[in-house]
C-alpha cells in the first residue's frame, strides 16, 4: 500500500514498511510490529579509479505504480558521474535497492548506502553512513573461526578468495551467496546481491559495520563504464529463518537446472588419495603432493578390497600431474596411468582426476593473467588461445583415446587472480571469471562424456549449472567438526539445491573426531574416505572395527550402488 501526503511517502507491505523521510537524506525500513530495522541513506557513492564519487542534490522522490510492485526513484548529481538514480523497488513482502550511473569510469569500490554528501547544511558534509539496528549480522561464509554471527559493529566479509593467512582465512567455499543476514528479535532480513546474468563482476561483498554502516562491493576498477549502468542490487527479504532467507534470496538469482542429469554413480561413496598421502609424508619424508603415485594408488586400492569396502569413485589427488596449468601424466609417477583407470573400470569404480584451478605452471605469460609489474598469478581462462590448449587437456583426460577418466574434482579455485591493474584477455572478473573458467570445464567434459561428473567447493545458485558436486572442502580441526560440517551442508543444499555434495573427510583432529563425523556424512551427502592406516594429524591407528563403522555408514547413504558388503 502507497501512502503519500505533504507530511509522509510511504510504503506499506505485509512484512514491512518503508518510510521516505522528508527531513534527511534516509529511508527508514520498519518491521511489521513498528520496529525499526533499518535507516539506510540512499544517496550511495561509487568510486572509480579515477576518482571519488561525492553527491551534493538529489531530486524529490518520483512514484510509479506497478501491477505488482512500486518504485520510488530520484536522480542525484556527482563529482564524477553525469548523474545517478537511486530505486527503491517494494513488492508485499520484500523490496530491492539499486542505483545506475551515467558517465565514464572504473569502477573500483560501489558503496551502498553511504557515500560523501554535501547536499543538507543540517546533517553537515563528509562522509554518511547508514544505521543497521540489528542485533547480529548472519554471515553463511565459513571460515577458520567457524564464527557465522557477528555484532553489527564488526566487519564482515563475504568473497570468491581465501587462503589460511591473516583476514583471508576463508577459502572453503568460493563463495557461498553473497548474502549477509540482519537479525531483530525474531525478525530477519537479507541483504543479498542479486545483478544480472554477466554482471557479478565484482569479488568481494563486505559489511562494514559500527556506530554507521554500510555495504560495498569490490571491483578493483575491471568494470569500465561508458553510458549508463546499473549496479547490482540489494534485495531484502524478510523472514524468520537464516538458511530458509538464504534459499529464498538463491532462489530469486538462480540459473536454470532444469536439464540438469544425474547419474547413479554420482551418490556412490568415494575414496580420495590426499589424506593417505599426508599420512604417508613422515614416512617417506616426501611433501604429500610427492607421494600422488602409480604404485600408492594400487596399494591404497588392495587395502580398501582387504577392508570390505567398495567405492564406487577413487580421486587421484594432488600431484600427479607434471605440470599444474598444462595437466600432463607426470610419467614418473605414472607409467601407466590409462592402465590403472581401465583396472578401476572393471572393478566397477569410476576415476576422478584433481585439478589445481589457476595454477600456471607450465603455461606460456601470453596465456595468462599478468599483475601490473607483467608476472604470470593465474591462467586466463579468457585467453582464446589458453581456453583451445585447456579444452584439449580436458579431452585428454576424459576420452577413450586418452586417460578415459570419468570427472575432475577442482580444488584451489579460492586461488583466484584478484587485483587492481591485472591484465586480462577478456572482461570477465570476480564471480564472472569463476564461471568462465568453471564453464570452460562443465562444458567440455559433457561434450567427451555426458556422465562426467565435475566436483567444485563453489556453492553459489548462479555456478549451479557449472558443476555437479558441491565438496564441503577441508575439515576444520580446530572447530567442532560435525557442527562446522551441518552449517556448510545447509548452504550447499540453500545455494545448489540440485548438486550432490560430497562430504569430504580430511584433516582430522583425532581419531574420535573422525569417527563422528563418518555416523553424520550419509545425513549430509555422499560420503568420502580419505583415511586408510592411520590419522595422519595424531598417528592413531585405523582398526578393522572402524572400517565397520565405515562401512554401515557408507550403507545408510543415498548412493548404496557399490558400497559395503553385498
């Protein structure tokens, strides 16, 4: 309902209510009780490379009604745009913010709901903020600290990087949605990213909070703006749970799956190389990547058949090929590498092969990303010449008159190229360039094997058509593991509701720990082995009563094809 008079401009939805305050630059969003959730001030920046993005007038709101929405926008002048024009879009149960600029530019920073404002002598200049009465923010990000709640003074981020350093310790999905969550007593809001197909140019979405706050999406100046363009928006949805919001905001962004087949295979339990090789690594005082090898892989198969179990896929993990970027046989490791699938293709087991996304060892600079100073960070998927050398590698791997193994799990895909000043073929960036390089993937395996199954840690609703398997990635040991694993489960199943995921099984903190977690994973998914004679963080022995624990599990799974006893 539109309410509007000389004193009051609002709306009024079933969940919700928007005040458009006449006295300061800010729209005050109320609960369905009154309450007060938010007062966002809507005259947001965008910078550039260029320069810095300062408001000074915006014209009174305009009204436009709707079949089954009503917006409300004003045009606003700048210090480096022609002009922007800020939209609020109020449906009954939920609105979106966006805004369009017009001009030319990079765009490095796009800042929601603050910016620089000189237009009011009132409320003063500088810099505005807006107020978040909120008492925590939900973050679906998993991290090191397994923290997903935070106070609306801290900060918050949520991006397609991460390594195990300092503020960055967040590469287990990459990324979930971008989609923060305000929580009020028992009412909850999204605050979720929803832009068109081919515009998640951007890597990073963070919540800045404290006594003002706002949101901003990082795009290091890869978007460059010539006319008019709009932003992404930020959709608000209001509800009272956070993995049922998170869904509802996936749902308004996802991309179509409904083609999508699966195979019975997918579901089979799955018995990954890389756990057995860090046990090993003392052993043979050899990094574990050097242990990927011929003769490894058929001993870890005779010790799976003595044990009674019977996966259905075995993952060939990091390294066994020579060169990372190229994804050659490393014939040292591998004499016979087609030979060993073709004997875990009469055993009834199909083969995955570990891919490490980005890396560039082995490919030519002209065929990468370059950073400012002209040093190869990444492959560059956009490369036409890169993509015809990675297609034909794929083909290789996946064909009969290859290697004829049957799907990839990739990992490192948090390794990402980010940077301002990178040089790049094509315009893809941030999200963008994940699903191109991604694509260039899906596409080619299903072209060699429409079977093929691709396994990525990338759980967002708009890579859902780019992969087949969301792998819950590495256990975090310093967290309880079965708590960690049930919240990453439930983005998964909210981002990518038609993926299978696989549960992974590694670095465990203790044996006990393992063993918990082998009774939840026919709960969550698919469940994964990476354990063979001992846990490689504590030296505990793996008894035959153990692997009776495995092996019901591995039962009481969805994917009973090929796994336990007969």
């Amino acid at each position: 309902m539109l309410v509007t008079n000389d004193e009051k401009l609002m709306f009024q939805g079933h969940k919700y209510s928007l005040e458009f305050l006449k006295d300061k630059p800010y729209v005050r969003c109320l609960s369905k009780e009154g309450e007060m959730l938010t007062e966002l001030f809507f005259a947001s920046c965008c910078d550039t490379l260029e320069g810095t993005d300062v408001t000074s007038a915006f014209s009174p709101w305009e009204v436009e009604e709707k079949c089954d929405c009503v917006l409300f926008y004003t045009i606003a002048d700048s210090s480096i745009w022609k002009s922007k024009k800020y939209t609020f879009l109020c449906k009954e149960d939920r609105f979106e913010y966006y805004y369009e600029v017009e001009g030319e530019g990079s765009i490095s920073e796009c800042k929601y709901f603050s910016g620089y404002y000189t237009g009011s002598l009132r409320w003063g200049s500088g810099k505005m903020f807006s107020g978040f009465a909120i008492d925590k923010l939900f973050n679906p990000e998993p991290d090191t600290s397994e923290q997903y709640y935070y106070h609306p003074a801290e900060r918050s981020v949520i991006d397609v990087l991460g390594v195990p350093i300092h503020g960055k310790d967040n590469w287990f999905f990459t990324p979930p949605p971008f989609c923060f969550i305000g929580i009020k007593n028992k009412t909850m809001f999204t605050l979720g990213v929803k832009a068109a197909a081919g515009e998640y140019k951007f890597s990073e979405y963070t919540y800045s909070g404290g006594r003002g706050a706002y949101l901003s999406l990082s795009y290091e100046g890869r978007v460059r703006v010539k006319g008019i363009y709009r932003l992404p928006a930020i959709s608000f949805i209001l509800g009272e749970e956070e993995y049922e919001l998170l869904k509802q905001h996936c749902d308004e962004i996802r991309v179509d799956t409904s083609k999508r087949k699966q195979y019975d295979w997918w579901k089979t339990p799955i018995f990954c190389g890389w756990g057995v090789q860090c046990s090993m690594s003392p052993k043979y005082n050899l990094p574990a990547p050097a242990l990927a090898k011929e003769a490894f892989y058929y001993e870890f198969i005779k010790t799976i058949e003595e044990k009674g179990l019977k996966p259905g896929i075995v993952v060939i993990d990091d390294k066994w090929q020579k060169s990372y970027g190229i994804n050659d046989v490393d014939t040292e490791k591998w004499t016979d590498m087609k030979g060993y699938i073709e004997v875990m293709h009469k055993a009834g087991r199909r083969v995955l092969l570990w891919l490490k996304a980005w890396d560039p060892e082995g490919v030519v600079s002209d065929h990468c990303i370059t950073d400012f100073a002209g040093k190869k960070i990444a492959v560059d998927p956009t490369n036409p010449e890169y993509e015809k050398l990675f297609r034909s590698a794929i083909r290789h791997m996946l064909s009969q008159d290859g290697l004829n193994a049957d799907g990839f799990k990739i990992d490192f895909t948090a390794r990402i190229p980010s940077s301002p000043y990178c040089q790049t073929y094509g315009e893809a960036w941030g999200l963008e360039l994940m699903r191109k390089y991604l694509e260039v993937i899906y596409s080619e395996a299903k072209a060699v094997k429409e079977d093929a199954l691709v396994m990525t840690h990338t759980p967002h609703p708009y890579l859902e058509d780019v992969t087949d398997m969301i792998r819950l990635n590495d256990i975090n040991g310093s967290s309880n593991v079965n708590d960690a694993m049930l919240h990453r489960a439930k983005v998964a199943k909210a981002a990518c509701p038609s993926c299978i995921i696989d549960t992974d099984n590694w670095p465990m903190p203790n044996k006990q720990s393992w063993l918990d977690y082998v009774k939840l994973q026919p709960a969550l998914g698919v469940p994964s082995l990476y354990y063979l004679w001992n846990i490689d963080s504590t030296g505990e022995k793996i008894t035959d009563e153990d692997f009776e624990l495995v092996k019901k599990a591995w039962k009481e799974s969805l994917g009973k094809k090929g796994c336990g006893d007969e």
